[in-house]
C-alpha cells in the first residue's frame, strides 16, 4: 500500500484491500493499523480468530472505512456475523450472505452467481473519484444496482443523466450539451410531492476548471426557502460543450441522510428564478432512493 501511494499512479487516499479467509484477519489489521492507507476493505468469509490472529480485538478500533462482509450461512456465525453486529453503527458497513455451501474464500469465485460484478460495484461506490474530469467514462456510464439509475434527460431529446446516490453524497453525469446551471434538491424524508422542514437546495453554475460558482445553500422551513449564498465551491462541479458533471458529498448540504431519501435535479434552461416552482425550470428528475446506512 506504501509502494502504491510512493509510486504516484494512483490516488493514495484511494486504495481498497480485498481479504479471503485469512487474508480477510490481514485487511482487517492493517486497515486499523495504518488507516490512513487504507480507503475500503472487502472481506470474503473472515473469521474471528483464523491462525490466532485475533480480528474481534482488531475490528473493536475500526474507524470510518467502508467494509463489506461476505459470507455463506454455515460459516457465518464464526466472523462475518460477529464483525458485522459489532460494527452495526458504523457507516458503511455491509453484511450479506451468499448462497451455497463449500464457497470459503475465493471459492466464490465461479460458484456464486454475480460475486465478481458485487466485489466491483462495491469499489466503485466506494473509491468513486474525487475529481472532475470531464470524460464520461465506462465506470460512469455504468448502472450499479441498488446505487445508479440512467435514464433519459426530459426536454433534451438524445441526452442522458446518470444519477448515483451512496453514503458519500450524490454524483449527477449528463452525458451531452446542455446548460452549465444547474439546482440540485434533496429531502432527506423521502416526500414525494413536497418538500419537510429541512429540505436542501444547492444552486450554481459548473465551470471549466470544475469548480461551482455563485452557489446558493438554502433550507426548506415552514412553506419557504430561506436563501444562503456560500460563494465558489472547487472540485464540485464541471462543465464543457459535451458534459456536466456534479458531486455533491452530503457534508456539504449539512445533511447526513440515510434511508429513504428524495432527490431531484434540473440543468437550468434560463436565467434562473430560485423563487419559482420547480415544475417551471425546464428539464427537472426527481426520484426517492434508498441512502445506505
């Protein structure tokens, strides 16, 4: 992990381990161990006590990375179970068990339908770039079940939008021409015909350099927008002839969702009136999706 960081072909705040049988005790400690090296973990049938190595002391000083436990039911009571119950309140944590029987470790691997695209969805969630690009690439485009939705852009015939919503915050992709501006909705109650009291509306416009200017932060309180202007926000939005990105992580809503949740997104097709209803700006989605704990 050292080596990958040193080398610099990679995000070092990035880096995933993926653990089997043992080699899930191994992910375990060195992820507690040295943290800051380690951004998500995948444990394919870990064990409390595999070899002596004893990951039930280790999982007691977990911090905030994501983990994955895979398990079959006949061996998951001697880890993946206990780690996932002493690990419930911690955000990212993900416990399933995998159908069949003999499938320890990397015995998955071929035997238990959809586990490799499952390791790799759950990457992809987790280790999702930071940075604007610009470049809808095959990673982006996409659908991972459970977390992105493409559908077609309302009002702008040709033209998509990937939505995908995890634990982190919201990433938007058009994928073709359309405006720089842009609103972006989220009531964190999951209505869906109108806004609770503490609804978040972000409003800006996406540039060149991937930074988001004149962004407004406003709050839904008792019927009415109360309007914030927060100035730029870098590395958040991105805009060019063929392509708008956003990434909105839920810090900087002031929102920490989980759950049902209603999200909704418009490109802003004219000069924008914040005050009006949002059926009148144009091309506008909303949907209500499921926040991962």
């Amino acid at each position: 992990m050292a080596h990958l960081r040193d080398e610099g072909k990679c995000d070092g705040r990035r880096i995933g381990l993926v653990g089997a049988s043992v080699g899930c005790s191994v992910a375990v400690d060195a992820t507690v161990r040295r943290g800051d090296l380690v951004a998500s973990v995948c444990a394919l049938t870990p064990g409390k006590d595999y070899l002596g190595v004893p990951t039930m002391d280790h999982v007691k000083s977990w911090k905030e990375q994501p983990l994955l436990l895979l398990s079959s039911e006949e061996e998951a009571d001697g880890g993946a179970r206990p780690i996932a119950a002493e690990l419930k309140r911690k955000p990212g944590m993900e416990f399933r068990v995998v159908p069949g029987e003999k499938v320890h470790g990397t015995n998955m691997f071929g035997k238990v339908a959809g586990i490799e695209d499952r390791i790799v969805h759950w990457f992809e969630a987790t280790l999702a770039r930071e940075i604007l690009d610009g470049v809808a690439d095959a990673v982006e485009r996409r659908e991972i079940p459970g977390r992105t939705v493409v559908e077609p852009l309302p009002g702008v015939p040709g033209r998509s939008i990937l939505w995908r919503v995890d634990a982190h915050g919201v990433n938007v992709l058009v994928d073709g021409p359309c405006t720089a501006a842009f609103v972006l909705f989220v009531d964190p109650d999951g209505a869906d015909d109108a806004f609770k009291k503490g609804g978040k509306r972000l409003r800006g416009t996406a540039t060149a350099s991937g930074a988001m200017t004149g962004v407004g932060l406003d709050t839904w309180n008792e019927g009415s927008w109360a309007e914030m202007s927060v100035g730029n926000r870098p590395d958040t939005a991105f805009a060019s002839d063929t392509i708008l990105e956003a990434r909105i992580p839920w810090r900087m809503l002031d929102l920490a969702p989980a759950g049902k949740t209603r999200v909704g997104f418009s490109p802003l097709t004219r000069r924008p009136d914040w005050r009006a209803k949002v059926e009148t700006w144009g091309a506008a989605l909303g949907r209500t999706v499921e926040v991962p704990q």
